[in-house]
C-alpha cells in the first residue's frame, strides 16, 4: 500500500511538471494499478501513455520514461527497505 501511494504522489508531480490535463485522475489511476502485483504499474503506465498519446507523442513518450523511471527507483530502492522493516526479528 505504501509503495502504491509513493507511485501516485511521484507520478502526480511527473504529471504537473508535463503539464497533462487531469493529472490527479491520472496519478490516481497509476496508484491504483500500482496495488497489482508484479505487473499492476507496468499496465498502469502503459495504459496512462496512451490515454495522453493523443496529446502528443513526444509528450506520451517523456511520460512513460518518466514513469518507468519512478517505478524503477521504487522497485529497486525503497521496497527492498519497506519489507526489510517488515520483516520479524528471529
């Protein structure tokens, strides 16, 4: 859950900094898809990247970078330390 919330909060800024209309739906949608397992935020993005594709490519492309970027340094930085703290001591 908690790494579902850091995904929505960091795309919602990625979404601002790129100027998208309905940035908060759209953030909410990629928090949501981000509470599936294994695959949830890779749909999630994919799915947000073609909803802005008629805005422009250039603009849906920056995005999906942008977001695989976020779900990167999630996956890899703060849930190995999110479920070392929820580990129990033997």
């Amino acid at each position: 859950m908690l790494l579902s919330i850091f995904f929505g909060i960091s795309t919602f800024v990625v979404f601002i900094l790129r100027d998208i209309s309905n940035a908060l739906v759209m953030a909410a949608v990629a928090g949501a898809f981000g509470l599936i397992p294994g695959i949830g935020a890779t749909i999630g993005i994919s799915l947000i990247s073609l909803i802005i594709l008629p805005q422009g490519i250039m603009l849906s492309l920056k995005v999906l970078v942008g977001c695989i970027v976020l779900q990167q340094v999630e996956e890899n930085l703060l849930m190995p330390r999110i479920i070392l703290c929820k580990a129990p001591l033997i």
